[in-house]
C-alpha cells in the first residue's frame, strides 16, 4: 500500500481509469461517467505517480502508470481502506473486494480482466506461441586491415662439376712372328720388341657435392591491428532498436509484444542497459508493460526475458500508434 493512502475520490478515479485501460481525456470521463480528474485528485494521483496526465487541448488526459496497477493489485486483494457512505460507495468497496476471487479462480491479472480484446496478442488462456525468430538487426561489419606479408628469400644452390679422367685401356703384348724361309726350313727371326703402349691408368676422382645447408629464415612478426573500438551504445540508441523490434513484430499498432520474441533482435546491445531503458519508456505516454496473465504457463525462457519494472517482472510490451 502507498505511504500515504488515497482518498475515496481519488481511488475511484484510479479504478475508472483501470477498468478503461486507455487514455482517457476529461470531456470524455465527463460524457461518460459525469466525473473528472482534476484539483486535488489529479494533483494526488500524479505526484504519487499512479497516474501520468497530460494537457490535450484546453483538458487534461489521464493514463494509469503501472505503480498505478499494482495498486489496484492490492485494493483487489486487500480492499479499499478509504472511508465512503452510501450505496455507491458500498458496491464499490464490494466489486473491488470480492473481485481477487475471480483472479484466483482463473489465475488471470487486472491486466488481463481489463485488457481490451483488439490489444492483446494471444487469447486470454493461451500461452506464448513459439515463433520463428527474425534476423536480428544488421550491425555495421568492422574492417579488418590486411597483414602485409614479406617473401621468404631462398638461397641458390652450389652445384660442383665433376672431373672424369680417361679410361686406362690394358697393354699389348704381340707374339714374335715366324717367317718360313725359301728352301722351306723355317728362318727364326729375332722378336721386334714392341714398346708397351702407354695408357693412363683410369683415376676416378671422386665427385664432390656441396652440402646445401639451410639456414632458417627469420620470420617478420605477424602484427595484428586492433579492431576498432565500436562506441558504446547510448539510452536512445537502444530505444530506437527497441521500437525498431516491436514494429517488425506486431502485426499492427496497439498490439502485445512478447519481450521473449524482442530481445534477440536487439542484437549485443548490453542486457542492464536495455533493462534500464525498458522502465525508462514506463515514462513515455505510447507505452505499456503488462505482466504475463496465466503465470502457470510461462517457460523458462520467458521468465528470463521479462524486465522488472517497480516489484513485478513484466513479459509483454505495448506501443501506441
């Protein structure tokens, strides 16, 4: 419960606006309910921030905020403490008191009770649907700068010719010749002696090779450039990523987007800084987050993707046209 409570008044103008879960200007709540939120209520229900109003025209309008929600929580569950007399006051008190037994029965939310059909995204008992998930959105590639290589000299190699001697061919000996004389008894005849040819003897000079020894080339160090630092992502560059990943979900405006589907496209934006631009839109008056209805049904998965806004994870998110 608030510090301070609320007055009557100012409660019943917080469950108009909850059962309307809309914008609601003042001619409107004037024609409708033949009430408006002005003076000392507004300036109550705005500056305990239950309630967001704005100047449209010559009027103000008046939004629920979600500490707004949760207050109506508790009125469901605990009752309104806030003195009225009267009927009016009594059925009030009454509707209010005993509606925490249709959210127990049905284990649905305010939020769900009074969501307007046109807005939700799935049917009230149904759970999230597994969808497809589009490609995140493309980052800018960062360029890497070549590495410059040097060419590995190669040494020539020494080739020594080989020497070849001439083959030594082996002497001759010649055997003496005998000549027949004229009366037929043979004439000896003294042996020429033949000198021995002279060969050179064959002299293989062995083969020398020179042994290519390779020396290993040194290596230049291989220099890798950083990459270029990427700057850091500011609140309303993550804002705009957001919106960016709701508009290519929702089918049309004014719908529920689950965060489970949204966060994988906002790409290697920093969870804690996404958190904290999710409840900084709590703020702008064209969103809304709203909790999960039927708790029993959320996958582990969605319970991780929710974002806790004031004591409560919420799972869905909401962007007027």
């Amino acid at each position: 419960m608030p510090d301070k409570p609320l007055s009557f008044s100012a409660t019943c103008a917080l469950l108009i606006l909850m059962a309307e879960d809309r914008e609601m200007p003042n001619p409107e709540l004037k024609e409708k309910y033949g009430v408006t939120i002005t003076g000392k209520e507004r300036t109550t229900l705005n500056e305990g921030g239950f309630v967001t109003s704005r100047k449209t025209g010559r009027s103000f309008s008046h939004v629920l905020t979600d500490k707004g929600w949760h207050h109506a929580s508790e009125l469901a569950r605990d009752g309104i403490s806030a003195p009225g007399t009267g009927f009016a006051a009594a059925a009030v008190k009454a509707l209010v008191g005993n509606l925490q037994r249709h959210i127990v029965r049905s284990e649905h939310s305010l939020a769900e009770i009074y969501s307007r059909q046109e807005d939700l995204l799935t049917e009230v008992n149904e759970a999230p649907k597994a969808e497809t998930t589009p490609e995140p959105i493309a980052q800018p590639p960062i360029a890497q700068p070549p590495i410059a290589q040097s060419p590995i000299p190669q040494p020539p190699v020494a080739q020594t010719p080989v020497a070849q001697t001439p083959a030594a061919q082996p002497s001759v000996a010649e055997t003496p010749t005998t000549e027949t004389s004229i009366s037929g008894t043979p004439t000896a005849q003294p042996p020429v002696p033949q000198p021995p040819v002279a060969q050179p003897s064959v002299a293989e000079t062995p083969t020398t090779e020179t042994s290519i020894s390779e020396t290993p080339t040194a290596q230049p160090p291989i220099v890798e450039t950083p990459p270029a630092s990427v700057p850091a992502l500011s609140s309303e560059d993550i804002e705009t990523l957001i919106r960016k990943a709701y508009a290519q979900l929702a089918d049309m405006p004014n719908t529920w987007v689950s965060l489970t589907q949204l966060r994988p496209l906002l790409g290697d934006a920093p969870r804690d800084k996404v958190d904290a631009t999710l409840v900084e839109m709590t703020r702008r008056p064209d969103v809304r987050f709203v909790p999960w209805e039927n708790q029993k049904t959320l996958t582990q998965a969605d319970r991780d993707a929710a974002v806790v806004i004031g004591d409560q994870p919420k799972h869905r998110i909401w962007i007027g046209a």
